[in-house]
C-alpha cells in the first residue's frame, strides 16, 4: 500500500484546487490511499438533497450499522464537501491536521 508523505503539501495543494481531478500521477496514488482505509475510519459525503445538500458522515466499523453523520457538517457546494473528506483522512492516516 502506498504510504503517503506528510510533507507533500504541493499534493495537498493540487487536490484543493482541483478536486474533481484529473489527478497527477502521484496525487492519484494518494488518493487512491485515502480511499482503501478501515471502514471503521473512513469519512464520506452523503447527499441529503439532490444535487443541493452533502452532510459529512462517518462509516460504521460494522457492515449494516448506521452511518454517523457529523453534526454542523453540511455543505452547498460537492467540491467544499469532498475537501473536507480529503482532510480529515489524511489527518487520519498522516496524522497532520490541514485545518
């Protein structure tokens, strides 16, 4: 599994300014990191109203059990919400907080 760098804030960078992607070759590998983490830590985006509404939730370490949804989390914009999911895994497994 790719370990990331802590100190690669030039990746950190390129993900804020282009979430959606298309990723650079390193970036992807980061990403894709973020990705396969335990369920148990794993922050995601559920949409709450179509097209309109995401609230940041949080995956239960058990398959079936209800998502944690994060209290005064709740984003108008996809891209602000999925910047908020990007920092709080990589402060997960880098142990760096973006803030």
């Amino acid at each position: 599994m790719h370990k990331i760098d802590p100190s690669r804030m030039d990746l950190v960078e390129e993900f804020r300014n282009n979430p959606d992607g298309p990723y650079s070759p390193e970036l992807t590998l980061v990403v894709n990191r973020l990705r396969l983490m335990p369920m148990a830590d794993r922050h995601i985006l559920v949409c709450t109203r179509r097209g309109r509404e995401w609230v940041l939730a949080k995956m239960p370490s058990t398959r079936g059990t209800k998502l944690e949804l994060i209290e005064g989390q709740v984003f108008d914009e996809y891209s602000r919400g999925v910047w908020e999911v990007f920092k709080r895994r990589w402060q997960t497994v880098t142990g760096v907080d973006l803030a």
